[in-house]
C-alpha cells in the first residue's frame, strides 16, 4: 500500500472555527490532492499541488485554502468552517511525469462533521 | 456540465449474473480514463488505466474496455466480494497539468 496517512480520521467541530486537516506521504510523488466525497456528488477536487509551495484550485475550493512547504506535507485549512463542509475529505497522490498525472493512490479519508 | 457519468447508479445481481457498469465522456483528446473501486469507509483503489479506443484490460473477474466516448467494466460471474463502489475518472486539461476528474460511481452489491 501507498504510504500516505491522513489525521484526524475523525474530527467534530462548530461552525465558525478553523480547521487543519492533513496530509502525509511517503512516496516522495510530486503530486498531492485534496478531495471531497459527499453522497449525490461523488469526488470532487478541492486544490491540488503539482510541488512544493506549487498550488492550484480545483472545482470547490471557496472556503478552503492549502500550504504545501514540504514534498511529504499537504495541509488543507477550512478558514471557517461551515454545515456545508460537513463531508469526507480525501488526500491522494500520484507521481506525475511532467504534466501528465496517473493513477492516484489515496489515504483512508477524514470524516469531519461541522456542527 | 458532467465530463464523466456512470450508470446505472445502483446495482444488484445475484452471484454469478454476469454484467456491465458503463462510464461516458466528454472530454477532448482523452489522456487516460481510469476505474477505481472503493469499499465502505475506505479511500478508493486504483483497477485499471485505459489511454485509447481499443484497449481492453483484465483483472480476475473484471474487464474493462475503452470506445471514443465510453468505458465498460463488465463483470464476469460475480461474488459477493465484488460488491463495492465503482469510480471512473479521466484526466481533465486545467492550466498545465491534467487533473483527475471522478464520476459519481456505480454502487454494486452481489448477492449470494
């Protein structure tokens, strides 16, 4: 299995607070994702990084923001969290030859609940 | 507007009844159309890669071929083991990289 651990797995929190959820690999893959699954929706791109300190949205990124200093570390950052963030949020990776992006290999999910 | 879809949204066959999930698409210059399968509480699996109109690839009781607008993951006598999420995705043009983009899945569940 990839080396890729996401923390918290779990995580309840009230509307209005900030909240850092993380990434962590060991593959040493150029490219990081963050995803959101929500039922009727199915998997959507948060923001994705292509390298370190190298950043970019994705399909619903308003409200969420990332930082990226090391290959190993992407941090996904709720500003203030709301109801409609409730989801399961996903990190994933792949390695990437240039701007080519194959198979991504996930993490287990975080659960987070915005109460 | 979706770029991938897949039906049906739900599935339930008795073990061994063969069948087809399918996946269509709408993006140009197509790099690459992915299947994934995730089971509950999990973080989805990579099944297959398929790059152009052709190309067929195998996994135990799982087949998936490739059209210029669709993907097929037939399933071949299947067991309640094969009862999970099915995912299709392509590779999206976004700036200058190529993003992975997900349909909204194939729930499969095999009776026995």
């Amino acid at each position: 299995d990839a080396g890729i651990t996401q923390s918290p797995r779990h995580k309840v929190t009230e509307t209005g607070t900030p909240v850092t959820l993380r990434c962590h690999q060991t593959e040493n893959h150029r490219y990081m994702y963050w995803y959101r699954q929500d039922p009727g929706h199915g998997l959507r791109l948060i923001h994705y990084s292509y390298g370190v300190k190298d950043t970019d949205k994705g399909e619903v990124s308003d409200g969420y923001s990332v930082s990226r200093s090391k290959t190993e570390d992407f941090l996904l950052t709720l500003e203030s969290a709301t109801s409609s963030q409730t989801s399961v949020y996903f990190c994933a990776i792949s390695d990437g030859q240039g701007a080519l992006s194959e198979k991504l290999f996930f993490g287990s999910g975080t659960q987070l609940s915005v109460l | 507007e979706d770029q991938v879809t897949q039906s049906p949204e739900a599935l339930r066959l008795q073990e061994g009844e063969s069948s087809s999930l399918n996946c269509s698409y709408t993006v140009s210059g197509l790099r690459g159309l992915f299947w994934y399968r995730q089971d509950p509480g999990k973080g989805p699996e990579f099944l297959f890669t398929l790059y152009s109109a052709g190309e067929e690839k195998e996994k135990e009781r799982l087949k998936a071929t490739l059209t210029k607008k669709e993907s097929f993951l037939h399933i071949t006598a299947p067991k309640p083991e094969d009862s999970a999420t099915y995912l299709c995705a392509v590779q999206v043009s976004s700036g200058g990289s190529y993003i992975p983009t997900f349909g909204r899945g194939t729930s499969l569940i095999v009776h026995p």
